[in-house]
C-alpha cells in the first residue's frame, strides 16, 4: 500500500461511514481496484481508519460525551451490545464473508429493503424527533437490526437507520443515533485489532500509511456528517436505495 493508496481509502472510508452505502462494501471495492490485497494487516488498517472518521462524531457532537448524557449512552450501549456478541462468537465467519459478490448482493438487497420502508414511512407519524427521546425498547430492536451489519455490503449505517425509522424515529434522529452508535462499535472493533496487529502497524511505512489514511478519514468524515444532515432536512433515503441497487448490479457486472 501506497500513500496515494491511503489517501484514497481515507476519502473513501470518511466519504462512506456515515451515508447508508456500506463503507466496508466500498472499500473492499477500491482496495480490489487499487490492486491492495485483504491481508490481515490492510484489514486492520482499514478498521482503524474507520475509528477515525468515528471521532469526527465526538467534534461535532461533543456535548453528548458528558455525563450529563449518561441515560442516552446506555441506550447506545444497549443497541451494541447484540452485535458485540454475535461478532464475537462469528468473528471468523465474519471475516471470510468479505468478498465483491457478497458485497455486490448485499448492496442490491440493502437498495430494494430502503426503497420498501421509504414506500410506507411516514414521517408525519413519526413520535420521536431527539436522540434523548429514544427509548430502552427502541434501542434493543436497533440493536438487533445492526447485527444484519456483520454481513459485509450491508452498511452499519443502513441497517441501524433502518431499524431506527421501524421502530419511530424520524429521519434525521435515526441518523443522528446511528452515528452515536457508531462509536462504541469502532471502539471495540479498533481495540481488537490493535492489540493483535499493532507490531506490524506502528513500524515504518505501515505507520506513514496509517496516519495519512487517519487524518484523511477523520477531515472528510466530519464535513460528511454535516452534509449529510442538511441532505436529511429536504430529501428521504430513496437516492441511496437507488445507489445501492445500481452500483451492486454494476460490481456483479464487472466482477
């Protein structure tokens, strides 16, 4: 892997965590095109590039990361736990699911689930407008939906928004809780493949690679949620159910 490589994959990674469009699927996508093999080493470098873009959630909700928060965050802590176990216990099934025509398949039944619930949600009837509304049965049914994320293509984003908008939440708070719940999942994710590969990460050029792909992350990473937010203000999902159908049968075309 090259710098220029690491650029990219951090434009990717930032671009990609947050919009419901699977940021695993896309960049398993450019590291085939990049001609990066998936060695356990690139995975890891890949995961902790996506703990960077994680934090750009801290810089632009630094208010919810006190204890005043704390009744919030243990409804976050709840909706992770399901996926900590199962990915856990499957960690190795996990891992040998990362493949294009898995990822293609999941993008294209990813697309035409959002266009479903887009086709009967109304977000006039929706009861809860602010992530501190959220309730401790609504955090267990988004829990479980982000399990589905385990499955590389699917998005972590898209599975837990949709599991947000199922169980009431309107648009733009499901967003806002997928993205809080983001961080306790890339927490332990990071630290895992820290502990394990962190010889082979912290030396030479592995390390240059490491850095530029982390800042890059986190700096487009933090103007996508911005963008995004305003995006949520005047459209619905349906352009990503759109996006994911059409760039899976494309991946399934080329591949």
């Amino acid at each position: 892997m090259t710098v220029l490589d690491s650029i990219i994959l951090g434009v990717v990674e930032g671009f990609t965590e947050f919009l419901p469009i699977s940021s695993t699927g896309h960049m398993i996508v450019v590291s085939e095109f990049l001609g990066i093999e998936q060695t356990n080493i690139n995975k890891a470098f890949e995961v902790i590039i996506q703990f960077a873009a994680i934090l750009a959630v801290v810089l632009t909700y630094p208010s919810k990361f006190t204890f005043k928060h704390i009744n919030l965050w243990t409804k976050i802590i709840i909706a992770f736990l399901p996926i900590a176990a199962i990915g856990f216990l499957f960690s190795k099934q996990v891992k040998s699911m990362f493949s294009i025509e898995i990822v293609a398949c999941m993008f294209i039944i990813g697309g035409i689930i959002f266009l479903i619930v887009e086709k009967f949600y109304k977000e006039n009837e929706t009861h809860t407008l602010d992530v501190e509304d959220v309730t401790y049965k609504q955090a267990i049914w988004i829990g479980f939906a982000q399990i589905f994320a385990l499955i590389p293509g699917t998005s972590r984003a898209g599975a837990s928004v949709i599991g947000a908008m199922l169980v009431g939440l309107n648009r733009k708070t499901s967003a806002e809780f997928s993205f809080l719940l983001a961080f306790p999942v890339m927490c332990a994710t990071t630290a895992y493949d820290l502990l394990k590969y962190h010889n082979d990460l912290f030396v030479g050029a592995n390390l240059i690679n490491l850095t530029v792909g982390f800042v890059v992350s986190f700096i487009v990473g933090f103007l996508t949620i911005k963008l995004f937010l305003k995006f949520l203000e005047k459209f619905t999902f349906v352009a990503f159910g759109i996006y994911r159908i059409v760039f899976g049968v494309l991946l399934l075309i080329i591949f």
